[in-house]
C-alpha cells in the first residue's frame, strides 16, 4: 500500500463455516500508568473490579518506564531494580489476575519485530533472548 488515498481490498466466503469470536474484552480491566498498581486505593478498587466483573486481566502503560523505577542511579553507579515491578506482579496475582500482555503478547512481539527498539536495546547493552534473532534485518 502506497500513499494516503491506498485501498484494502478483502473477500470472505459467507458459506465456510463460522467460528465464534472470543470476547476477551469482557474480562479486561483499563488502567492508566503502571504506577497507579502501587497505590492502595487503585489496589481496593481493582480487587473490586475483579470480584463484581470478573476482571481477570488489567491493561495499563508504563510497566518498565523510569517512574517505577526499573532503573536508578546509586553511588553514580547505574542499577536495574525490579522492586516496585514485583511489588505490582505479587499483588496481582494475590488476587488472580495477570496484566493484558500476559495473554495476548501483544506488545513483546511488537517489541521483538521492531527493528528500531532492538538496535536501540543493542546499544544499550542489552543481549540474547529475541535480541539475538534476524541479527541481519537490524544492523
């Protein structure tokens, strides 16, 4: 597809047979930052959300960003923690739910086939994992 003005074309067969379509939605709740998870009036009410909709995933942004402070500077040494990430994790599956990325893999996969992103973790010293695939493709 080329430009603005492009056009998609599809057909579908109305005689195969249907499926049913999975209504995951139903069973998501939306969220704002990940930060918000810390915060035990965000905890009481998702542990509401959960036992009157039957929530069982939550959707939010953020997870790794600096505010949950993933990453910090200590000594001037720079240093990873995944304190407050485990925090939100232990609390979430304390009440039997799981982010949405859990199921879906939306975002890894996203993440996996950007060649920007990967060429960016490089060069910020990460390696192995799906950082060591298609090396050729993102060089």
């Amino acid at each position: 597809m080329e430009g603005r003005n492009a056009c998609l074309i599809f057909f579908c067969r109305l005689s195969d047979q249907t499926i049913p379509l999975p209504h995951f939605w139903e069973h998501i709740i939306g969220s704002g930052h990940a930060t918000l998870a810390l915060r035990a009036d965000w905890q009481r009410q998702l542990q509401r959300c959960r036992a009157e909709l039957g929530g069982r995933h939550v959707r939010f942004h953020g997870l790794l960003s600096d505010d949950v402070g993933t990453f910090t500077i200590q000594q001037d040494k720079p240093l990873d923690s995944f304190f407050n990430f485990d925090r939100i994790f232990d609390f979430l599956l304390s009440i039997g739910m799981m982010i949405e990325n859990y199921r879906s893999g939306f975002l890894w996969r996203l993440m996996r086939d950007c060649p920007e992103i990967k060429k960016g973790l490089r060069r910020a010293g990460f390696r192995g994992g799906w950082l060591g695939r298609n090396e050729a493709r993102v060089r």
